[in-house]
C-alpha cells in the first residue's frame, strides 16, 4: 500500500513540475525584455527606454535586414523588436510605443519593425530605403511621413496597419507617404489612374497584378522600384513614362504581356534585371519593342535582352572605343566680332579606381572619381552570360550597390565617361567576384 502511494505522490510531483514549468515558460514568454540597447546593424546600435517605450536607433549606414515574423512558426533572423507573444497581442506588458531614428542611418532594415507595437515613427533626412515588410503588422501605427531623400521602398513595408487600411489615406485608390507612391488597390478603375503631380518615386510592387490598362507616369517621378508593375497580365497595354525618370527597377514590368511598345528617354541610366521579362508576348516579335536614343542606356539593355530597339535619333553620336586612349581636344567658335576658344574636356585612356566586392546577393561598388569625368558606368555579367549596363551619373567618390543578384561568380568592369556619354575611358580590369 506504502509502495502505491509513494507513486501516486510520485507522479502527482512530476506533474506539478511539469505544469509548473510550463507555466514559468509561459510568463516568461510574455514578460521576457528584449536588451535595453544593442546592436541593428554593422554600424548601427539601439537604445530603449523602458519608462516611455521609445526605441532610439543611432549610428551611420544601413540597419540589418531580418526575417519575416510569422506568429505561428517564428523565423530565424527575426527582429528583436518584433512582438513575440504567440497568444492575444492585447496581453502584452511590454511594447514599444515610438521609434525614433537618429540622422546618419541610411536604410530601415527588412521586416525590421514587423508586428511591433508602435504609434508613430520619426524618420530623418538621411535614410534613402526602407527594406521590405519594415512595418507590416503594426497594429497601431496610424499615419507615416518618407522623407524626400528616400529613394526605395519594399514591398508591404507598411501592410496590415492602420496606416494602409484605413481609406481615408487613399487618394482615388492610391497610398501615398509623402512624395512617394507606396500602393493601388482594387479601387483604381482598369481605365487607368492619374499619378498626383509631385510624387518622385513609385514603391516595389506598387502596381503588382493590377488591372490597369493604361498609366501616364509624371515628369515629377524619377525611380520606378522593382516590380512596381509586374504581373498586370493581359491588361497593361500602355505606359508613357515621364521626362524626370532614371531610373527602372528589376522586374519593373515583367509579365506585363499586352505591353509591346515603350518609349524610354535619354535620361534613364539604370535599368534593372529583367524589367521587361515576358512583354509583348502578343506582339509579331515576341518581344517588347524598345524605342530610345542610341549610345544610350535603352539601346544596350535591349541588345542585352534581345529586344527589338528603334533609334529615335536619325544620326548616330560618336562614339569612341573603349579601350582607345582619349585625347585632349579644344574647339575654337568664331562669331561676326570675336572668337572664343572652349575646351572640351575628355577623359584621358587610364581606367577609374574602383574596389569591387561580392557579398550576398548583391554587388558594391566603391569608386574613385575623375577630375574630368561627369559619371561612371558599370558592366556585369554572371558566368558567360550577358553584359548588364548600370550608368550613374555623379562626379564624386562614390559606393554604390548593385541587388538581387543570384548566386554565382560574376565579372564587372568599370569605365568613366565625360557629359553626354561620348567620351568613355578605358574599362578597368576584369574583376572575377562571387556573389553568395
């Protein structure tokens, strides 16, 4: 009898530890602080005020980008200040009630404040790009403000808050945050939409499967993000791009397969991967048909993708090799009272200094500017593979970055050029890196 109840009691103990224990984990899954200061970045730290909730982000370049927060089956990556709670958000102790970020940080890292419990957010002048779902699921954010200076917004940075749901802040069916254009729903009728005058930039995926069948894109606008027009299968036929545009991001247009025609000015320099995969699929060529400028950006991106291109200018510019050394020239302009002698000033035959480096899907590089030169261009290919072409127009040092690049070992090149693109100096060396 002694032997039966010692393991009653026995297992009665067991079970109580047990409940215990899961109890104790539970309260600690609801309690537990995140670190009232640590690291978000290579050069970027945090700071938390637990009396008010105020999460400062401090430091200079970008914030790391992290994981999708999912509440079921959290990622690995994910964001210290993501919600962690499994069960009702309401029965938090703990949250983060503002984020202030600090001038010198440059990009808000992906999913960095996914599912966060903030109100409202401060954003500097110095920040260029919020990664994507930055901000997704935060349930109390009600209004967001993007400086000028950011030039690249992911894709649902700001989804499932009260921001982006609420239709008070939809313009005829169009989020906007300042000068940019972050989303359209299903509002905007398939005629199409007017983009308001001002808005400089068009977010990743803005545009994505919508039904559209026309869109006069303004003057005012000068990046179109990635994929900010994908997908509109069957029903995007038109696009009249403005003046001002520079720059088309990757995919910006793929799948669009009723769009055969597209005009792109001389003013675009960059036109990312695949920007205009499976267009025109309906058309006698197969293919999208490029009208532009020779010597320009438009020209070698359908020469890349084997694009059917029609020159809009009737005589070619000139053109110099790329591995001849340029010469110093001066002209001399003769008027009815006095002449005036002008130098032209060309880029001498010796490459740019550049420091090229491969990194996760991306490529960075770092350039040394010329005295005489007014930009650079870049040259990439993966393997034996295609030459891309990226311009950018800048006469100061500079680091730029190429993304979203698949694995592989890549060969970049770089070469100067002075105004109007005529004048090239010679490419720099092959440089063989592998992008991870």
């Amino acid at each position: 009898m002694k032997r039966v109840v010692k393991s009653v009691m026995q297992k009665l103990i067991v079970c109580a530890a047990l409940v215990f224990g899961t109890l104790a984990l539970a309260g600690t899954e609801v309690k537990a602080d995140m670190a009232l200061t640590g690291k978000c970045g290579d050069n970027v730290t945090y700071t938390l005020d637990k009396d008010t909730g105020v999460l400062t982000i401090s430091g200079v370049g970008p914030m790391k980008d992290y994981s999708d927060y999912n509440i079921t089956k959290p990622a690995t990556g994910t964001s210290p200040f993501s919600f962690k709670v499994s069960s009702s958000l309401d029965a938090a102790e703990f949250s983060i009630s503002s984020v202030v970020i600090e001038s010198g940080v440059t990009r808000i890292g992906a999913y960095a404040f996914d599912t966060c419990y903030l109100k409202s957010i401060t954003i500097p002048d110095s920040v260029t790009s919020v990664g994507a779902g930055a901000f997704e699921d935060c349930k109390r954010l009600e209004s967001v403000t993007l400086p000028d200076s950011v030039t690249s917004v992911g894709e649902n940075a700001f989804a499932n808050t009260p921001y982006y749901t609420n239709d008070a802040n939809w313009d005829n069916g169009i989020l906007y945050s300042g000068n940019i254009l972050i989303a359209v729903n299903s509002s905007v009728p398939s005629t199409g939409c007017t983009i308001k005058a001002g808005t400089k930039m068009i977010a990743n995926k803005a545009f994505y499967w919508s039904k559209i069948k026309e869109i006069v894109i303004p003057d005012s606008v000068i990046s179109i993000g990635d994929n900010a027009f994908a997908q509109c299968y069957l029903h995007l036929e038109k696009v009249t791009l403005g003046k001002g545009v520079t720059s088309i991001g990757a995919g910006a247009f793929s799948g669009c397969t009723k769009l055969n025609k597209i005009t792109i000015d001389r003013n675009v320099t960059s036109i990312g991967e695949d920007a205009f995969k499976s267009c025109g699929t309906f058309s006698i060529y197969n293919t999208i048909e490029i009208s532009g400028y020779k010597g320009t950006v438009a020209e070698s991106y359908a020469a890349a993708n084997k694009h059917r291109f029609v020159a809009l200018d009737t005589t070619e510019p000139d053109k110099q090799d790329a591995d001849k050394t340029a010469t110093d020239k001066k002209t001399t302009t003769t008027t009815d009272k006095k002449t005036a002698t002008t130098k032209k000033e060309v880029i001498k035959g010796k490459a740019p200094k550049v420091s090229i480096k491969g990194k996760v899907k991306k490529l960075t590089i770092k350039y040394t500017a010329s005295s005489k030169a007014v930009g650079f261009q870049v040259r990439y290919k993966k393997g034996s593979g295609k030459w891309l072409i990226k311009n950018y127009n800048t006469k100061k040092s500079i680091t730029k970055t190429i993304n979203k690049l698949k694995k592989g070992k890549y060969s970049v090149q770089v070469r100067t050029y002075t105004s109007g693109k005529k004048s090239y100096s010679k490419w720099s060396k092959v440089k063989k890196v592998t992008v991870k």
